[in-house]
C-alpha cells in the first residue's frame, strides 16, 4: 500500500541517522509493546493481516505524530480487535480505570509461553529453493511502475529504477497476496543500485543501494 509509512527518498521529514537511533528501546513501557506483538503471532491471538500491513492503514497525520512502538500498539490492539480477543471499548474502559487510581493488574508469569516465544524468535526460516529463475545474477532489470492498492513490500523511490541482480536469494510467498487460497511463492532477487539512479545526483559520489525484490516487482529490459 502506498501510505505515508512508505517515507523513502521523500524530503521534508528530518534526518535518517539520528543521535540514539541505534539503540533498541529509549522508553520503558517499549519492550513490553514488542513482547505482546510477539506473543500475538506465538499464541495466535490476533487476527490477519499482519502487523506492518495494518500500520499501514493509519491516518496519515496519526501515523507521524506516533512514536515506532506507538504505531506497533496501535496495530496489537486492532489485530487483538478483529480476532475478538478484546471487545471494543475494552481498552479504553481500563485506561479510565487506571487513571481513576485502580491498581493495575498484578504481573502474570507463565514460564512455558516465555519459552515458546523465544523459541519462536530464536527460529531460523530459510528461504525455499527456486525451481526456475527468470533473471540471472549480472542482469540488469527495472522494478515495474505500478500503483498496488494493497500491502507491498516494493519501496516507491525504486519504481522504475534500473538495477542489476547480484544473488538470487530463494523464494518465498508474496507479501501482496490479498485474494483467496496461499500466496504464490516467488524468487527473491538481491538487486544493486546506484544512488543517483534512485534519487537524482547529490554533492556526495554515489554508492549502491542493495533491495530483495519479488519476481513480479521486476521486468526485462529490452
């Protein structure tokens, strides 16, 4: 989906590199939004589609305003929504709770769906060998225009760029799979590109730009 969570290349939005941008959590209440989103996949407690697919569905203006662990709550609770493991209004009726001075929930543990959900990180997916690869290492291709009403996983500033492919990776199911039945499993391609090709000649020389590409985000040149 082209929304505004799709920023790169775009001007007027502050710095990329920014002092503390590396560090994983800069708030307390951060590690506990990624272990929710976590045990949602683990333990199946939301509904499709996922998470980054469903950000990209907030208001725009919402969407800048949040933090990035903002944005991952505000995802959690819709998921949780439309699987029916809240009821609408839930959240809301405890913040009210809470801020009237009610104690909050005492702090559960259960040891075997920590150990599941680490196992889950710790899980190592590889990619399925390719069967037929329509382009081969050294061939130079361009990423299709094109304007996908739904969740995609091809960058806008790359759209019909001209790069050349350096590994095919292996395949995998197509992100932009929205109709019925599995998501056809494509070859994933690692495509190289100049800087300039992407975004126009700057006061610093060039360098490559590396993106892992789905087969139908590509086509020959001719």
């Amino acid at each position: 989906m082209d929304g505004i969570h799709d920023l790169g290349g775009m001007h007027g939005f502050g710095a990329v590199v920014t002092p503390g941008g590396d560090a994983p959590y800069h708030e307390r209440w951060e590690p506990r939004v990624f272990a929710l989103q976590v045990l949602i996949g683990v333990e199946g407690l939301g509904a499709g589609p996922g998470g980054r697919a469903t950000r990209e569905r907030m208001d725009p203006a919402s969407y800048l305003e949040a933090s990035y662990y903002e944005r991952w709550l505000w995802s959690s609770e819709r998921r949780l929504l439309r699987k029916g493991t809240i009821a609408p209004g839930e959240v809301e009726a405890m913040m009210e709770r809470l801020a009237a001075g009610e104690p909050a929930p005492a702090p559960q543990s259960d040891p075997d769906q920590a150990a599941r959900a680490v196992a889950w990180l710790r899980e190592v997916v590889p990619l399925q060998p390719v069967e037929q690869a329509r382009f081969a290492p050294g061939q130079r291709v361009r990423v299709r225009r094109m304007r996908p009403a739904g969740h995609t996983r091809c960058p806008r500033y790359a759209r019909g760029a001209v790069g050349v492919v350096e590994h095919v990776r292996g395949a995998d199911s197509l992100p932009d799979h929205t109709g019925p039945g599995d998501a056809p499993v494509e070859p994933v391609y690692g495509v190289a590109f100049r800087s300039d090709e992407l975004w126009g000649r700057g006061e610093e020389p060039a360098w490559t730009v590396m993106l892992d590409l789905w087969e139908s985000y590509l086509e020959e040149i001719t």
